[in-house]
C-alpha cells in the first residue's frame, strides 16, 4: 500500500517483512519505545515475530495547517524547560517525538508548543493552562491521543501516578492524518 512520509512509535517489540517499492523483503525488528521515520512511497509489512506488532503512526498529508512560528514554538519546548522530565526519541527535518514523564505532584513551567499531537502512555490527571486553550483539569487514559495547536502553556500533573506521555511536534505546515485501525484506537495500529 502508498502511505505518506510518517513518524513510527513502537508501542510493542515486533519483527516484520518490510519491503519497500519492488525491492527485496528485509526483516525488521523493533523493541518498545523506538521511533522511526519512514518516507513517502509504496511498502508491504507482514508481522513474523510471535506476538502483536503495535505502533503509533503520524502521517502527513498535503493539506496545510494553520500558520505558527514553528522555529519559535521549539526554541523553548518542554525540552528546554525541563530537561529533566523529557527525553528527545527522535528528531529530524518534518518532527520532533518527546517523552515527558512527570511524576504526581511535578509541574512542568510555562514554555511554548508547535502544533502537536499528545499520546498517553499512562493514565494520568493534570492541569493544563494555554494561553489558547484556557485553563483546565484533564484526565487520560493510555492510549488516548489529542491535538494541540500551538501555544504558550504550563501544567502540572495533579493525579497520584506518574504521567507519561508522547509529544509528536510537527515543524512544517502539513496535516498530520491518521491511520485507521484494527481496534478501539484511533492513533495506533495493531497487526497480529
């Protein structure tokens, strides 16, 4: 099948045949937490290891998102605040893929956002104040996913678990889409 130029998470350790265009299969092999890139282009994967293959999919499409100053919105991320509670997985030229881990009680300080897309790892319960979204309490289950246009923002986690979660920042103007799939969730793909 075509897909478009995507970001992978891999929420499960998994092997498969990947061929890409009409080229020779190669096995592949992924652990829990790995992000990949993939271009543009026709592929085929089929699941050889012995349990579930899941990941997360960011695709772009050609459709144009609202203007933000991307450079600015990353020049003081979550990153760059607090270093301590997030962790690059993955960047390149289109995204930039952060784990932020906030333990109950900890607060993360006003810093800016890109257009992105959060995924939950964890469940968790936090205050999210914007300066574009107002100010509110929010709970998330794993495997929850939600958008957010860029902005200025705090928040701070207010549950009694650790909150982990995934930060997909996109850095150019192009619509994240969103892979269907197999399952109750609308962000991830499963294959058996």
């Amino acid at each position: 099948h075509k897909g478009g130029p995507r970001v992978v998470y891999s929420l499960t350790d998994y092997k498969m045949s990947w061929r890409e265009g009409e080229g020779e299969p190669a096995e592949k092999s992924w652990s829990t937490g790995d992000v990949h890139w993939h271009d543009a282009g026709t592929h085929a994967v089929t699941n050889t290891g012995q349990s579930e293959a899941v990941f997360l999919v960011a695709m772009w499409t050609d459709e144009a998102l609202p203007a933000c100053d991307e450079e600015k919105a990353l020049d003081n991320d979550v990153n760059k605040v607090s270093p301590d509670k997030a962790e690059v997985l993955f960047e390149n030229e289109h995204a930039k893929v952060t784990k932020v881990t906030l333990e109950a009680g900890a607060e993360i300080p006003s810093h800016t956002g890109a257009i992105r897309v959060i995924y939950a790892l964890s469940d968790y319960s936090i205050n999210f104040a914007s300066d574009k979204e107002g100010t509110g309490e929010h709970s998330f289950e794993a495997g929850q996913a939600h958008w957010h246009e860029a902005c200025t923002h705090s928040l701070s986690n207010t549950g009694e678990t650790t909150a982990e979660f995934l930060v997909i920042a996109f850095k150019n103007k192009y619509q994240y889409g969103v892979i269907a799939s197999k399952n109750k969730f609308r962000y991830h793909w499963r294959m058996g």
